[in-house]
C-alpha cells in the first residue's frame, strides 16, 4: 500500500469535542515506512550532492573508508 492510500483509508471520529483519525495499524505501519523511505532517498541526495561538490573525492565530501565505518553499522 502507499503513503496516499494509507492516508486515504482513514476515518475520522469526534470525541469530546475534538477530531481525531482512525488508521488501521498495517495501514499505519505502510504509511511509516513509506516516509522513512522518502527520509533515506532525501539523505542519499545529499551525499551524492555533497560528493559531486567535492569533485568525486569520498574524503573532501566528509564520507569514511569502510573500515572506520564498519564498526559503526554493526
């Protein structure tokens, strides 16, 4: 399911006097990873940007030799 689907699925109810949004929780958890996917390509924009600026130069553009890195991600 995507992001808009997700959104377009939900009910609204009013409670006391406020309006709130029902969503179904697997719809919920496409919308969640929907935006975190948005969030990951905007990132990787950003490197690529930063890397052309630096002229292809991994170091110049602030990115790390694996080795230093690897430690990090495990």
């Amino acid at each position: 399911m995507s992001g808009l689907e997700a959104l377009q699925s939900a009910q609204f109810v009013t409670a006391k006097g406020k309006r709130f949004v029902v969503i179904d929780v697997e719809d919920w958890e496409s919308l969640v990873e929907w935006l975190e996917s948005v969030e990951d390509r905007q990132i990787a924009r950003q490197a690529f940007e930063q890397l052309r600026a630096a002229g292809g130069d991994r170091s110049r553009a602030g990115w790390k030799e694996w080795d230093a890195a690897k430690g990090e991600v495990e």
